[in-house]
C-alpha cells in the first residue's frame, strides 16, 4: 500500500527530474497540508527514518528552518498563485507546525 512515484525510475533507483522535482519531493517526509481548516506542516509517518528520528534535534532544527522559510513574504507570494500546495492528506500524518496567514 506504497504510492510509487511515475517519476521513479526503478530500474535505477533514481528520481527522472530530481534537479526540477516538485517542493513536495524535495521537503518530503514533511508535507503541506489543510488541517482542521489551517495550512500545516506534516509529517508523514509512513516514514521509518521520521519514525525514528522526529525527536531528534536535528529534526526539530529543520522544522524551525522549514516553517522560517514557509512563514517567509517570497514562499507566500508563490503560494497565493498556487492554493493547492496545501492539500488534505490522509491520517497518517502528524502535524508539527501550524502555518498562519494562509
């Protein structure tokens, strides 16, 4: 019950476009997502390494850099043109950080 990505390339290994792939690939464990009517960001627990190592202060370090840089006047410019970055997710996610102003 694995999303396999038709950019991956299994034979290789390797993403098809991962010099252009998308913000979701590039931030992923964590996600934007709508949570109870507010842009969030997650975490998808799913992840073994985001099991294991969430509380880690790296981790937690990253999450204050992610949510710096969603939080920033540039990242809200591109996301007002595009409002479907923030999409709803399955349960299986932990929010980490609320995201206000979107």
């Amino acid at each position: 019950d694995h999303f396999i990505c038709s950019c991956f390339d299994a034979d290789r290994a390797k993403c098809k476009i991962y010099p252009f792939r998308p913000l979701d690939c590039q931030i992923y464990p964590f996600l934007l997502a709508r949570h109870e009517g507010q842009a969030v960001l997650a975490v998808d627990t799913r992840c073994p390494y985001i099991r294991e190592h969430l509380e880690d202060v790296l981790t937690r370090e990253y999450i204050v850099y992610l949510k710096k840089f969603l939080l920033s006047q540039a990242f809200k410019d591109i996301a007002a043109g595009e409002p479907q970055i923030f999409q709803e997710y399955p349960s299986d996610y932990d929010v980490v950080a609320v995201l206000p102003g979107f």
